[in-house]
C-alpha cells in the first residue's frame, strides 16, 4: 500500500495486556497543574526499566475537572495491578502533594478500586479529616501552604501497551518532523498516551542482547549507520527512523491513534522524506493484540 508517496510496510504492530489507571490533577491555574502532571509522569517510558508507563492525556477545562478549576489528565500503565497502584501512589506522595496548590481525583470511577489518596492521609498526623460526597469519600490533609485535597481512590481496568509505528525517512530532521505531526494528530484521540519523550523514541529495541544481563537492545535492522554490517532492512536513501509507541485502554482506542497518527505522516508524504512506515513485532510471540498497518488505514 502507498500514501501520498509514502510505502506501508504489509506488517503489524505487536501489543499486549496491561492494567490502567487515570488521575487528574488540579491546580490554581493550568501553569502548576501541568508542572504536577510532567512530575508525576517521569520516568515513565517504559515498563523495561521504569515500573510503569505514564504520560499525559490532555488538559482540563475547569468546567471538566471536579474542583472547578483548571487540571491535566495523567495515565499510568503497568504490566500488574500491585505495581500499577504502587507507581501510582508514590508518584501522587512524592508528585502531586508536594505540588503547590494541588489537589487529586480519580479518572475512571469503574473498574476495580486502587488507593489514590487514601493512604497518603496519614501524611496528615491526625489532623487529616475525611469527607464523604456523592458516596465518594474525599480526604483533607493540611499543608503548609493551606490543604491538599484527594479523592480515596481511583479505577484501575484492562488496558493494552504497545502500539507502534515506525517513520523512516531521508533525514534525522524530516523523520522528528513527521513523528511531531504525529504525535499533534494523536494528542486528540482520548484514552491513549505515548509514553515515550515527547512521544517519540529514536532507540527502538528488539528482544535480546549479545550481553547476559540486557533482555532488550538496539534494532540493528532498523540502524541507518549499520547497513554494511548487519542484516538490514533498509534501502539505501533512507537515514533515520523514529518510533512512537501508543498505550491505550483499548485496542480501539489504539488503532484510531495509529490511524490519525500514521496519516498525519502520510500527508506530509515523500516529498518532505518520508520514505516508509513500518511497525515493530517479534512474530506475535509477544502479545495477543496485532494492528495490522494496511487495514488500519484501508
């Protein structure tokens, strides 16, 4: 299949199961509701190395967040609900407390109940007072700065990790080009975040290593400096690839990302180097949820 000049490999993208959860942090204005979300979602490209996968969702109007104030939309993936609720009450202590002015709620009120703030209460030494709306229960803890306010807990659900799409062009600048199209395009799907910096990673793995203690390393197939002296799969004009993975709560919700992302790509074509798309899979050894690229965007 071709787009605009652009070839779609007949490949697919390899995903897998996880467990999901959504907060939404608000904050006086958005300026300190989104220097609380980026906290909170450090250090969270990949569950490899980082426990969990996180990353912005979008921001809130105050007519969307609880409170009535301005507020951002933060996911967190794990492979497990004990890590899930482990990464995500460490990083509301260390992230969203700590923040000034802030204040956390849950993002999915289905799905199985995880501790949000109900334990970081006790940060209060007793003087923390519960309050209980709507059959929600709430909790008050003071602060230096007056109080932090945070619902008990949030739903954790099934989710899906690994969607991926590869763009390889003529050039390092026109591939980080296209990825930025891509990813504006897919910040409008809902329920989906690219967990990776600024969505997109230049350092594609593949399974295994030369080295023993490394369970993942560089695709050399996919390395424009390795051409000679690997087996590659790349023609001779293309000079970088870059790769954006997608985390979503369904495997809809991945596919609409690919969808929006893979065209935004696609429009600005071969004419502006972009030679290929392509996906990263390792024979469907790895996961049950397989995004064919072409019937994507058939």
């Amino acid at each position: 299949m071709m787009i605009n000049g652009v070839t779609l490999d007949d490949t697919f993208a390899e995903a897998f199961p996880m467990k999901a959860t959504r907060a939404i942090i608000t904050a006086q204005n958005e300026k300190w509701a989104m220097i609380s979300a980026q906290a909170m979602t450090g250090f969270a490209t990949s569950v490899i190395a980082c426990g969990c996968e996180a990353g912005i969702e979008r921001v809130l109007s105050p007519d969307e967040t609880p409170d009535g104030r301005p507020g951002v939309a933060v996911m967190i993936y794990a492979m497990g609900g004990k890590g899930l609720a482990k990464q995500l009450e460490t990083r509301a202590g260390q992230c969203v407390l700590t923040s000034p002015t802030s204040a956390l709620f849950a993002g999915i009120s289905g799905g199985k109940p995880i501790p949000l703030g109900k334990n970081l209460r006790y940060f209060g030494d007793g003087f923390q007072i519960a309050k209980k709306i709507g059959g929600k229960r709430y909790w008050r803890v003071p602060v230096m700065d007056g109080e932090f306010l945070t619902e008990a807990t949030t739903g954790m659900v099934d989710a899906v990790g690994g969607g991926n799409f590869l763009v390889l062009a003529e050039s390092q600048p026109q591939a980080l080009a296209a990825c930025e199209a891509a990813i504006d395009a897919m910040r409008q799907v809902p329920n989906v975040i690219m967990p990776f910096p600024g969505g997109v990673v230049r350092s594609g793995s593949k399974v295994g290593s030369k080295y023993k203690t490394l369970n993942a390393s560089t695709n050399d197939a996919f390395c424009p400096t390795l051409k000679g002296v690997t087996e590659t799969d790349l023609s001779a004009e293309i000079e970088s690839v870059m790769e954006i993975v997608i985390d979503g709560l369904t495997k809809e919700d991945i596919a609409q990302a690919m969808r929006v992302g893979i065209q935004a790509v696609c429009d600005l074509g071969a004419a502006a180097g972009i030679r290929r798309i392509s996906a990263g899979n390792y024979g469907g050894k790895l996961g049950p949820f397989h995004f064919h690229l072409q019937e994507i965007m058939a």
